[in-house]
C-alpha cells in the first residue's frame, strides 16, 4: 500500500512537472541573466545554423541551453553550449539568442544568419507566423505586458531603430491612433506574438523586419503606420517622361533646306532633262509632180 502510494504521487509530480517546464522554456529570446553572473559556456562548436548548433547541445549530457548568432562584427555565427538552463544564460550581444536544450525543432531556425537576420529563420509556414511584421498584435489581453519604453518618433522605421538600439527589446508595435495627432511608438520585452491585441490602430513588428516590410512615410489616418517602401508610388510627372528623338536628316543640306530632308519628308528632286525627250519629227518627201509649184 505505502509502495503503491508513492508511485501515484511520483507519477502526479510528474504531470505536474511537465506544464511548469513547458512555460519555463526559452527559445530564440535574449539572455536576460544578470552579467555578473560567472556563468560560461562549456563548449563553443562551430555551426552553420542554429539547429546545428542545438545538435551539438542535444549530443552533449552536459549542455542544458545554447545561444547562437551572428554578431554584428563577425563573419562566422556563435555557437555556445551552457551547462545551465536558459532562463540564467547571462545576457549577450543583441545577435545572440538562448535555446533551451528541450526547445521545439520547430522553434530553432535552420537557415544560414545574415546581419539582417543574425538568427537566421524557420523554413516553412512557421517562420511567416513568428515573424510578425506590420500585423495587428494577437497576445492575450489578460497577460498585464507592458511597453519598456515609449520613444517619440515619426515614422515606423525610426521606431525599429530605437527597438534594435535596446538589447532588451524583441517587438514593438508602431501606428498613428484615431484620435491622435502624433504616431505611437512602444517597445516590448516579449516576441510579437506575445503583444496584447488592441484596437488603436497600432500594428505589432518583430525586431528582426526587413525592410522592405516596415513603413518609412509619415503616418496618416488613412494609412496609421504609413506605408513600406515596396508600396510607395512613384509620383513622376509628364515631364519627366523621354521625350521623342528627332529624326536625324539623312539628305545633304542645299540652301533652301540647311539641314537636310529626313528620309520621309525627302521630295523627288528631278530635272525636266531627265524626263524622256520626245522623237523627232521625220520630215516628209516632196511630192513628185509636174514640177508646177503649188
């Protein structure tokens, strides 16, 4: 009886264990342990990707997280192996992200990093739902997340700047409210999809845009976040339009004519003498008679 009793609670810690670990996870968030912490890592492979690198972390007993990423003056991505779980990695540069050991494959990018996209991504349709960019905020009303900081800027692109100026900063939403005069900007600590939905025109982005995926105008109660660059008209006038070549005369220019005939205004220009001259006359015999002159 005691031995069945502690199985059924092994078992219920268990259950228990299981969902506590699942929130606790981080994956591809930014270190945020304190930097004094005398934490380091105990293996730093080299990996093209970050599933790589989180292959690297799975076939080591020892490793309990990884950070990977291409910092912004290196040629080659980071890869480092802690025996420690994310949540006390200490914090790194802005390029480098943590990895639990038990982080989803779905949740790893295994695309090569760039500088613009120092994590690299996910291949497939969940890349495009992770990275939110100029979407309307999706996130739980109820969760209390608040903006770290509200910086005044004009255009969304100026916003982004300010998010990827701050380590701390994974999203940010950005849009000009209904009843406002100046645009909004706000920074986040949490991914996009984890910013509060709202309904004041303020669309959510993640740090790592393109941008080609971010309004660079003003915004306007038409257009609350303003407009990408991939959307901006051209706004040329007539004027600008190549006007016609002339045509380049192709006769020798006479007197009347200084600069020629081009080849459609050319006129025949022949002599009466080379016109066909009319055969002259044969002259008639005399008639033979009796000589009496008529």
């Amino acid at each position: 009886m005691k031995t069945s009793f502690m199985l059924t609670a092994s078992m219920a810690s268990a259950i228990l264990a299981y969902p506590f670990d699942a929130r606790s996870q981080q994956c591809n968030v930014a270190p945020s342990a304190a930097t004094n912490a005398k934490i380091q890592p105990i293996s730093q492979p080299s990996a093209a990707t970050a599933d790589a690198c989180m292959k690297s972390c799975s076939s080591n007993a020892s490793c309990k997280s990884f950070i990977f990423g291409l910092p912004a003056n290196a040629k080659a991505p980071a890869c480092k192996l802690y025996g420690v779980p994310a949540a006390q990695v200490p914090k790194q540069g802005s390029e480098l992200y943590v990895f639990d050991k038990a982080c989803s494959s779905k949740a790893v990018p295994n695309t090569k990093p760039t500088h613009d996209e120092p994590r690299g991504q996910v291949k497939g349709k969940l890349a495009a739902r992770d990275e939110m960019c100029n979407t309307a905020p999706t996130g739980p009303t109820n969760d209390n997340i608040q903006p770290f900081a509200t910086p005044s800027v004009k255009t969304a692109d100026k916003c982004q700047d300010a998010c990827t100026a701050q380590n701390d900063c994974q999203s940010f939403v950005f849009g000009l409210p209904a009843d406002a005069s100046a645009p909004v900007c706000k920074l986040y600590k949490v991914a996009p999809a984890n910013v509060p939905s709202g309904d004041d025109k303020l669309n959510v982005f993640a740090k790592s845009c393109p941008a080609a995926k971010v309004p660079t105008t003003d915004p306007t109660h038409v257009e609350p976040r303003g407009q990408p660059p991939v959307e901006q008209k051209p706004n040329k006038q007539s004027a600008d339009k190549p006007k016609p070549k002339p045509q380049v005369p192709t006769t020798n220019p006479p007197h009347v004519e200084a600069r020629g005939q081009p080849p459609v205004e050319q006129k025949s220009n022949k002599k009466a003498a080379d016109k066909p001259k009319p055969k002259p006359k044969t002259p008639t015999k005399p008639n033979k008679g009796n000589g009496k002159h008529n």
